[in-house]
C-alpha cells in the first residue's frame, strides 16, 4: 500500500496482477493519490543534508570481495542487526532500539516509505489506530514506536525484494534468490537498490540527525560486503540460534505469511527445500565477508545465552562495538525487559525426517555453535 506507481507497474508487468484485481486497483489508485506528496517529500529531502548518509551512491557497484572497499566514508555508519530469520533478531533489536542514541525504522516508515516524512505524519494518528496489537506470526506487541526491518519498506519502493516473492509466489524462487543474492541481477537493478537505500536511509536520519541508525534484516546476513562498500564504518551484530529451532519456526514464518500477502496462488513454492539450502548460502556468505571486519565492527551473540542473560549480553555489545551511552541505556534496558517478562515463544515440535534433513544441510554450522540435534517428536 506504501508503494510507487513506477515500482508497481514494474512488478505487475513482470508478475501479472495475481487473483485479486479488485487490490490492484486500490493499490494504484492509493500510489496515484501519494504521488504529489511522494514527488514534494522527495525534493524536499534533495535540499537537506545530513553527514551520516554516503553521497554518491550510484557511482559504483557492490563486489563481493571486501579487498574493494573504499577507505574513506562517514564517521558514524549504521548499526546492521543481522541473522537468519527466527533466530531472535527482531528480540535484539526490540531491545536495542530504547536506548535513546538510535534512530531506526518506524511502523510509519515501513508503511508510507515515500511519504512518512509529511503525508504520513500528518495522517499519523489514524494510521496508529489501524497498527494490528501484534505480529501475527509470533504475537510480538506492536505499537507506534514498535522498530521494524527496512525490508518491507525497500520492497514498496524498487524491484529486488525477497518479498516480491511473497506478494507473486509464481515467481518466488527467482525473486528469493535476487533479493537475497543479488542473484541474476543487472547493474542498473544493483545501482538502483543502492540509491535507493541511501534515500531511505537518510529520511530516516532527518527525522534525527544527532543519533546513529540502527537497522535490522535478516537478509543482509548475505549483504555484508555490499553494505560495507556503502558505509564502511558500518558496525554488525550476528545473532544466532539453534538451527532445529529456527528451521521450524521459519516454516511457520512462510505458511503464515503466504496466506496474508500472497496476490497469487502458494502451494507450488517449494518451501522446505528454499530454506535448508539458503541457510548455509546465507551463512558461508556471512562468514566470509566478515572474516577481515575488525573486532569493533562485528561482534556475534547465541540467542539462548542473550535471552538468559540479556543485560550481561548487551553490555558485551556496546564494549566490543565502542559504543557509548551504555549508562543513559541501561535501565531503559531493564525496564523493556521486565515488561517482557511474561512473553510466550512459539513451541514447536520435532519430527525425525525434519531432524534429520537440518542435520544433512546445516551441519558445519550446528558443529560451529555447538548444538545438538533435539529429541524427535512421536
């Protein structure tokens, strides 16, 4: 609903329209009406400035090898919170985001990505009645200020997305595989995303320029060599968890999330075989392009020993990273904490062949983290 008409045809023209005419027409109807006002925010954001957002954007291209970096860039990159999906990032993030030195991404941001500057804010109140309590895949609060992954937001606003794949499951393994790899993708694709990024990037500095930006998305998992092209200084926080674990709940991920966005029909998307090959894609790709990241830059947390002992953990955070603030942060820390104290996760069960397939494909990093495989269900 967020989206641009030009982002729009473009997907329709690739995908078709789906099953639901009726929601193409809203949603242009919607991206025409916004048009004026995207057209004002975009010229007004051109006019300003703000140091922590890179220039020049367009004028190169990621590679994959971090030897190609460029030395010089802001003095204060974002803050990337990366890892697969389910492994407790939108947790650390949650947490990460009271202490009052960040800015990050809002649900009014993820929602009108091209207007929330102005449109948006005057229409804020009534958007904030519309807010769900909570995600439906997971029952996580959501409120006005609830942080949320840019993810959504990029997907409204140009053409590589792994949620395009969500939105046209016909062509799901194609758009998964660009939006995550950047695989089959052109130069003008490429620089587009980048330009694109930095835009969004820097509305949401304007909104406060005196903090540092703290961003989380599972897929940049797979992304960091190109972010770090973009903000060298960038830092990076890995979090992970136990692969049984995050392989059930990310099934579950998908078989909610189809029902809810899918403007196609889903029963052809090969789910399981997506996930038990992207994870070690998205992994090795972690690993190696955070193997020359300095120790201030990139620091890792195990999930299960963050959720026993999260303040211990956090505090690690701010050491490692060179972060200041930690002070001011931490009974911000503590009070988010103990209003979560009564949070039920999600309880999955285990089948032997689901065990046994993790096991098969996930196995040098079930080794690398130390875990074992759970006792099968039955």
């Amino acid at each position: 609903m967020g989206s641009d008409v030009r982002t729009l045809l473009m997907l329709f023209a690739k995908n078709g329209t789906g099953r639901y005419p009726f929601h193409v027409v809203i949603l242009l109807t919607t991206a025409l009406l916004r048009w004026p006002f995207s057209t004002y925010e975009r010229w007004q954001v051109s006019q300003r400035s703000v140091n922590s957002v890179p220039e020049n954007m367009s004028e190169h291209i990621p590679e994959s090898s971090p030897e190609n970096i460029p030395e010089s860039g802001p003095e204060n990159g974002p803050i990337f919170i990366v890892g697969h999906w389910r492994s407790g990032t939108t947790f650390l993030y949650n947490v990460l985001s009271r202490a009052p030195q960040f800015t990050y991404v809002s649900p009014l941001a993820t929602g009108l990505p091209w207007n929330f500057l102005t449109l948006g804010s005057w229409l804020q109140p009534l958007l904030n009645k519309a807010l769900p309590k909570s995600r439906f895949i997971d029952r996580v609060p959501v409120s006005p200020d609830s942080p949320q992954e840019d993810e959504i937001a990029l997907a409204s606003m140009q053409s590589l997305s792994f949620y395009h794949g969500l939105y046209f499951p016909k062509h799901f393994t194609s758009h998964f595989n660009a939006g995550i790899f950047l695989e089959g993708c052109s130069r003008r694709e490429i620089r587009h995303w980048e330009k694109t990024v930095a835009h969004f990037y820097k509305k949401l500095q304007l909104q406060h320029p005196s903090r540092q930006l703290l961003v989380k998305n599972p897929v940049y998992t797979a992304r960091i060599a190109q972010l770090r092209r973009l903000w060298p200084n960038a830092k990076f926080i890995h979090i992970y968890r136990n692969p049984y674990t995050v392989f059930q709940s990310t099934e579950n991920f998908y078989h909610k999330l189809f029902p809810e966005m899918a403007l196609q029909p889903f029963d052809q998307v090969p789910i399981r075989d997506t996930i038990l090959s992207s994870y070690p894609k998205m992994m090795e790709a972690l690993y190696r392009d955070t193997k020359t990241l300095p120790r201030e830059n990139f620091i890792e947390l195990q999930f299960e020993r963050f959720e026993a002992n999260p303040m211990a953990e956090l505090q690690r955070i701010y050491s490692q990273l060179g972060l200041d603030g930690w002070a001011m942060a931490k009974p911000l820390f503590e009070q988010y904490l103990a209003d979560q104290k009564h949070y039920q996760k999600n309880q999955y069960d285990f089948s032997a062949h689901s065990i046994e397939q993790v096991s098969n494909h996930w196995w040098p990093f079930i080794a690398r983290w130390g875990y074992h495989a759970p006792r099968p269900h039955g």
